[in-house]
C-alpha cells in the first residue's frame, strides 16, 4: 500500500518546481516583492506547504542562488580541456543572469552553501586540478571568473557599478567563499516580530511555527547559520563529499581576497598579450607597455 502523499505533493510540487517559480516572481515583481506568502499564492497553495521543501526563506533564496549556478556550471567532459570548461560556465552564466538580472543581487551577496552549489563548485575546481591547477589557484580561477561575471553582468543590465555602468555596489563573493551578507528578506531591512499562528506578511513580518524566515531570521539578515560560506563554514563541511572545498578551507589555500584579486588581474594581462601575439600585434603591444 502506497504511503499518505504529503500537502506538497498532493500539489503537485516539486523543490525545483518552487525554486522556478520564485525565480519568475522575483523577475516579473523584483526581490522585494518575494515572501513565502507570497509565493505560496503564486503556486495556488498554503505558505506551509513550501516549507516541506524549502524550511526556511533564507533557504530558498540560497536555492535560488544554487538554480543559478549549477545550470551553469557544466559536468565536465574528460575530452574537453579546462578553458572550454571555463569558457562554458562563463558564458552560461551571463547568459542566465542577463534573462534574470532580478537574481543578481542575490549571487553577488550570497556564498555557495546548499550541497548542490557546493558539489557544482567541486566539480569545477577538480577539472582544473586534474588539469594540472594547484589546489589553491583553482580555487582563485573559479572565484574570480565568477566574480567577473557578475561584476560585468551587473554593468549590462544596469545594476552594478563600472564605467558606464549603473550604481549599485554590490561586488560578490564568488562560488566558494565569502561572508554573508544579503537580507533575509530581500529587502535590507529584515525586521519582523511574527505572530504565532506561523503566518507573515509581504514585507518580511512574522514568523512563527515552522515559518522562520519572514520574521525573526530575516532580522538576522544572511545569518542563518552562523558564517555560512566562509572558510571556516566550509572547512566543517563533510570531506568525503567536497574534499577539495574543505582541503583548500583547512588549509587556507585559494581563501584570500588580496590574492585571488592579483591572481585575477595578472591572468586577465596574461591573457590580454596571448591575445595580442594570436593577433600579431604583440611586438607594439609590448613596446608600448614598457
């Protein structure tokens, strides 16, 4: 005899089903408008029933945050080198932040902590380590091309800083570390004392009975779990199923911003002269460097 469906599936939802369609009312209405009430409207059913899936808002924002990044992130191909690798996510990545510029916000203040964004990440950092990647400089280029990304992106639609670019300023964390430091709510504010019943209201209010993110949590802004994404979050993380992200954790390689930063820069040159010597114009390039 089948077992008693839950709420959830009586619905007909799935995680990935919640996750898409949060992803459409943030784009459609902008992040401030998303709330668990809300997006239980959306889908036709009780704000309770997300929960089955999602516990928590800060945990569907991270699911959108991980939705983002693991469909860009491309399983690597044994035949195919790192630069294509790379160049895939890159480009895959833009590309989905471009069709929902809303998200952006989002990636570029929220690490990469669900087990999916994690393992994603993984996958990345073992294709450049098996191409011969120190552990830590792998960690750098994962990092920085992400933050490059978003830096760009967020230039494009508007929403970032830059030269011609819009005035936000947020400048992101990368796929694999980073403090945390988005709202719970979406909204900088956070603020909410609840009401007992577990019900909340659109601007992040009320808690409740197993309803901990339009309230309380999000007055604790993106501190659901204390440091979540930062190197000492992912240094406790489990080693048999990440053990490149917890190695490079444990021993502090690939975690320093100053580093990555001049590790960014000095590739971005590098690659800037190869580009130039395909070219032929290398010569003058570099008379002109001197």
């Amino acid at each position: 005899m089948a077992g008693k469906r839950n709420r959830g599936e009586r619905a007909g939802l799935s995680r990935e089903m919640i996750l898409d369609a949060a992803g459409r009312l943030v784009n459609r209405d902008g992040l401030k408008s998303l709330s668990m009430r809300r997006l239980a409207g959306e889908l036709g059913v009780e704000a309770m029933t997300l929960y089955h899936y999602l516990p928590s808002k800060e945990a569907l924002l991270d699911g959108l945050v991980e939705r983002v990044l693991t469909q860009a992130l491309p399983l690597p191909d044994p035949h195919t080198g790192w630069r294509p690798l790379l160049r895939s996510y890159a480009d895959a990545l833009r590309t989905a932040l471009l069709r929902s510029p809303a998200l952006l916000p989002l990636l570029q203040t929220r690490p990469a902590v669900t087990p999916a964004t994690l393992a994603a990440a993984e996958r990345g950092i073992a294709a450049l380590v098996a191409a011969g990647f120190p552990l830590g400089k792998a960690v750098h280029a994962v990092n920085a091309l992400t933050v490059l990304v978003l830096g760009h992106t967020a230039t494009e639609a508007g929403t970032g800083g830059g030269v011609g670019g819009g005035s936000g300023t947020g400048t992101g964390d990368g796929i694999v570390s980073g403090s945390r430091t988005g709202t719970g709510d979406g909204d900088d504010s956070g603020s909410g004392t609840g009401t007992s019943d577990g019900t909340g209201t659109d601007d992040g209010t009320g808690t409740g009975a197993g309803a901990d993110a339009e309230g309380a949590e999000g007055a604790r802004g993106g501190a659901a779990e204390a440091g979540a994404g930062t190197a000492a979050w992912l240094a406790g993380r489990d080693e048999e199923e990440y053990p490149l992200l917890v190695r490079a954790a444990r021993t502090d390689q690939g975690t320093d911003d100053a580093e990555r930063f001049t590790f960014a820069v000095d590739a971005l040159l590098t690659g800037f002269a190869a580009c130039l010597d395909e070219a032929g114009d290398g010569d003058e390039a570099r008379r002109g460097a001197e």
